[in-house]
C-alpha cells in the first residue's frame, strides 16, 4: 500500500494493478495529485477506483466535480455489469459527465455511479465496495478476474 504523499512513478513500477481508495481529499484543482493523475494518464496497468479513486479518474480524464447538496450516505441497489446488490455511498462530490474514453455503466440520476475505459483495465465505482459485504466482494472479484487476469 502507497500512501498518495509518498506516490512515485518509480515506485508504483512495483505493482501490478492499483486501488484508487476513498478518502476525504479534495481534488478539483489542476495541481492536486499532479503527478498520480500524470501516472495515470499513461499506465496500461489495471486501476479500480473506490469513490474518490472514481473521482480522481474522472477528474484525470476531463470531467468535472460537482458537489452535491446533501452528503449521499447510506446502502443504495445497484447493477453494475451483471451483478446487482447493496453498494454503501458516503460521498459529497460526484461526477456527472462521462470523462474521455470511458464508458458509463451506471448512473443514479445526475451521478456516474460506476464507468469503465474503454482500452485500459480501467474499472471505478462511486461507492464503497470494502464496506458492501457480500456485494462489493463480488465488484472486487470482478475487477480481478476482468480486469487484473486478463
């Protein structure tokens, strides 16, 4: 595990595939994350983005953050790629565009709730598998054998 304050490209050469996860930074700046959004602008390497690593791989690819009147907090149904269960959301800010090259797989009114790119193992959700029991086992089990294995 790579904490973003000690992020190299020399290092994340190391790993094999990346889990962008949640967390409580704000990254609608140009200059925030500056050098993981660069990184992932050019790895083929397989990336899953966990509510805010969704974010951030919008935010890299060209969307814009919105942020939404009230916190979204709570387990919601989805279907994403098939499976279909209780995915937990805990979020403030969203994306509502599809960024270039991806594709939308889910969307929840004005929120991208789950996209993939359309050439690299890209995969991301707006919520938070590692808190969705059974559900967001599945999601992460997808992400390897669809992703990661391939």
């Amino acid at each position: 595990m790579v904490d973003y304050l000690n992020f190299s490209e020399r290092l994340a050469e190391d790993f094999d595939f990346f889990v962008l996860s949640g967390g409580p930074l704000h990254i609608s700046d140009p200059e925030d994350l500056k050098e993981e959004k660069a990184f992932l602008k050019k790895t083929s390497k397989p990336v899953f983005g966990i509510c805010l690593g969704h974010e951030i791989l919008g935010v890299t690819f060209g969307s814009e953050l919105f942020e939404l009147e009230k916190k979204k907090e709570g387990m919601f149904f989805v279907e994403i790629l098939g499976l279909k269960g209780y995915l937990y959301h805990s979020n403030s800010w969203f994306i509502k565009d599809v960024p270039e090259g991806f594709e939308l797989l889910r969307r929840d009114g004005e929120i991208i709730t789950a996209m993939r790119h359309k050439t690299k193992p890209f995969f991301s959700v707006q919520g938070h598998p590692e808190k969705s029991g059974e559900f967001g086992r599945a999601l992460k089990d997808l992400f390897i054998k669809e992703f990661v294995k391939k």
